[in-house]
C-alpha cells in the first residue's frame, strides 16, 4: 500500500508539474508582441503560487481519501 502511494504521489506531482510547465510554455510560444508576452508571463508567475496550492491542496485531499478507503472499517488513521 505504502508503494502505491508513493506511485501515486509521484504521478500526481508529475502532472502538476506538467501542467504549469505547459501553460508557461504556452504563453511563451503563443504569437504576440514582446511586450504582451511580458505581461502574460508576469500574469502566470503571479498567479502561479496560489493555483500550485490549490493543485497541492487538491492532491493532498485525494491522497488522503485512497489511504482512508485502504483502511479497515473503523480504524483511524493517525
């Protein structure tokens, strides 16, 4: 059990990594001036924090809920 959340850990962080590397590479690629792709850019790192917390939070939350469905009923975790 241990192993598959490791696994599963690993995946997710992958796809959030690769989702924000995505977007960057998005904004960076797109056609436009110089100027308008500085001010996306600026946009994604601004926003960037908040939506990886919320991409952790949401992981977190998933993670927590395979590990408690693994759980025999009505044992805690802790």
């Amino acid at each position: 059990m241990a192993e598959e959340n490791g696994e599963m850990k690993g995946l997710l962080l992958g796809l959030a990594l690769g989702t924000v590397l995505g977007a960057v590479l998005g904004v960076i690629l797109a056609p436009a001036s110089g100027k308008e792709t500085r001010g996306r850019i600026k946009d994604v790192w601004d926003t960037l924090p908040e939506k990886t917390r919320r991409t952790v939070d949401k992981i977190r939350e998933k993670l927590q809920k395979k590990e408690d469905e693994g759980l025999p009923e009505g044992e805690a975790r802790g």
